[in-house]
C-alpha cells in the first residue's frame, strides 16, 4: 500500500501531503494536551512495532503480497491521534530509508495508512464495542476495527491511483502516472485486503487487545476512554 | 523500564528475527510486489511502455538501503535474509527512537 514516486500526479500528492500536515498538527494540539509521560515508552513501541508488522509480506499464491499495518491496534491502545503520530513515524523512516513509499507520495501514504486508517479501525471499535465492558463484543469490536481500517485503507490508496489516468495524460494519450483506472484498480486492491490482509489485520488486532486486557487493561485507550479529560 | 514493557521488547525482537518469513513466503508461493508497487522495468513489461511522468519521478530519491536489502537486485537469499533482519533491526531502532524524542517532548506528568 506504499505508493512510490512517480505514481501519483501532482495535483494528487500535493493536497494530500496538505491534508496529512494539517491531521499532523491537530495530533501535535492535541497530544501535547493529553499525552501523559507513562505513555511514551509505549508511542515507542507502537512505531517499532507498526514498522515490524509491515516487514512480514502475505503472499497471495501467484500474484501479489500485503501487509498489516497495525494502526488499528495502536488507535485503540494509544488512541487515534497517537496512532496519527506512531505511523506516520514509520512512513517516513521507510521512505527515507529503505525506499519503501515515495518521498512525493510521503503525504497520500500517511494519508491512507496513518490517518484514514486509525480513524476508522477506532470509530468502528467505539460502535461495535457499545457500552460493553468486554466479553465477546470486544474481540469482534477488535477484529472488525483491524479488517475494516485496512480495507478502507486500501479502498483510498486504490481510488488514488485510479483517478490517475483521468487526471493527466501524455500528447499520446497515455496515462502519465499510474496507467490503471478506477475499474482495475479498486477491485483489484480492496478484494485482496478483503480476503486475505485485512483478516490478518483483524486478527492482529484481535489477539494484541486481549492480550493487553489480560495483563494491562489500564492501559487501553478506547476502554477508559469515557473520561472527559483523556 | 517495567517488566511488562521488557516482555514487550523481547516480543518485538522475536518479531523482527522472524521477518525473513516475509520475504520466504511469497518466494515459496511466487507472489511478486504489492499492486501499485512495480518498478519501471516490471511496468514495460506489464505495459509495453513506461509512463511518461512516471519515469521521469521514478528515480527521485535514492535510499539507503532500497527494499531493505543492501546486496542489490541479485544478491543471494542468504544475504537478503542477513539484509532483512538488520534493517528490521535498524527500522525499530529508529522508529521508536524518533518516536520517543517526539512524543517525549509533548508530554507533561500527571495527565
């Protein structure tokens, strides 16, 4: 879900680079408000471990590999703005060194995977947990929060490179940047999250929280959540 | 740093000597990069062209150590693995160092 440079015209990484800055500086607002020291080392972590997780390629026999993110489960432990902070770390270190994303796609890249993604893996954790204190409820809560911010994830990174060959053309015709439109794109991008990478997300999200709940459960964001001034 | 953070260290170590599956995997099951993801001598191939824009920005920034792999495009399995470790390694070094100094300087005690 890396795009790399070259892909995205102009007129598609320059707002979206606008958009992950302003989501940066709101985390900055906000997490210098409420982010407690004992947190820290815990910030830490998640970005080690978002960058780990990412390592580990699902091969679809034949054809393409993904990856989890692990934004989900860092939204609902650290909360959605820390997530913001935590991934968009490990975006930029992958570009920067290791070539893995654009340095021109840097800003859709957080976009999708650093924004988007803990944003709605934490809405959809809120819904689905409801008032419930834990039990089943919250381990499908869990689940879905991974499988589904990874298939939006993926549902935004496939629409940015399918509107690429409406945006810009050569005098040929041919597509400037990413050749495949919207038909080839979306399908091809949102079915192999929906089969096969969000499961592993959900899963990994699944398995982090309860273990989390079992040995830290002061820890979980989304669970003391109620309290107005976290 | 408490005991649970230590377990927590030990796990994402234990993590990252295990990331050689990522690169095993899909050589086992021959799945290629990430949609979206080819480079431009893959995209001649799939395409029969490059394009335009594409190529020109393709190149734009030179890492370090491109897809975690200091051996180049034909260095052995063995190095790639060696490779593969050590940038996980690096990578969660710097990712939670650069995490911490950030998310160190907005914290306050107490909240």
């Amino acid at each position: 879900m890396h795009i790399p440079d070259g892909y995205l015209s102009p007129q598609t990484y320059l707002p979206l680079y606008g958009v992950s800055i302003g989501f940066w500086a709101i985390a900055q607002r906000k997490l210098k408000k409420q982010l407690s020291l004992k947190h820290v080392p815990y910030l830490a972590m998640a970005a080690a471990f978002s960058f780990v997780i990412m390592m580990f390629n699902i091969p679809i026999p034949g054809g393409t590999t993904g990856h989890a993110v692990g934004a989900a489960i860092i939204a609902i432990l650290l909360g959605p703005w820390t997530a913001v902070l935590a991934v968009s770390v490990v975006l930029m270190i992958q570009a920067l060194l290791f070539g893995d994303g654009g340095i021109t796609a840097l800003g859709a890249n957080c976009f999708n995977m650093a924004v988007v993604m803990p944003f709605v893996s934490y809405g959809i954790f809120k819904l689905v947990k409801g008032k419930t204190p834990g039990g089943s409820r919250i381990v499908a809560a869990a689940f879905l929060a991974g499988y589904l911010g990874l298939v939006v994830a993926a549902l935004f990174t496939a629409f940015e490179f399918g509107i690429q060959p409406l945006i810009a053309a050569g005098a040929n015709g041919r597509p400037l940047y990413a050749p495949y439109p919207l038909s080839v794109a979306l399908p091809a991008m949102v079915l192999e999250h929906l089969f096969l990478f969000g499961v592993v997300e959900g899963l990994v999200t699944m398995l982090l929280l309860k273990y989390f709940l079992k040995h830290e459960p002061d820890l979980v964001y989304a669970v003391l959540d109620a309290s107005p001034n976290r | 740093m408490t005991r649970f953070q230590k377990k927590l260290w030990m796990g994402l170590l234990i993590m990252t000597l295990l990331t050689p599956l990522g690169i095993l995997l899909p050589q086992k099951f021959k799945a290629e990069e990430a949609w979206g993801e080819w480079g431009t001598d893959k995209l001649e191939k799939l395409l029969g062209y490059v394009p335009e824009g594409l190529k020109r920005w393709a190149g734009l920034w030179k890492a370090p150590i491109p897809d975690y792999n200091f051996g180049g495009e034909g260095a052995s399995l063995t190095l790639q693995i060696f490779s593969y470790v050590v940038s996980g390694l690096l990578g969660i070094g710097i990712c939670a160092f650069v995490a911490y100094m950030i998310s160190r300087f907005m914290a306050r005690h107490g909240k």
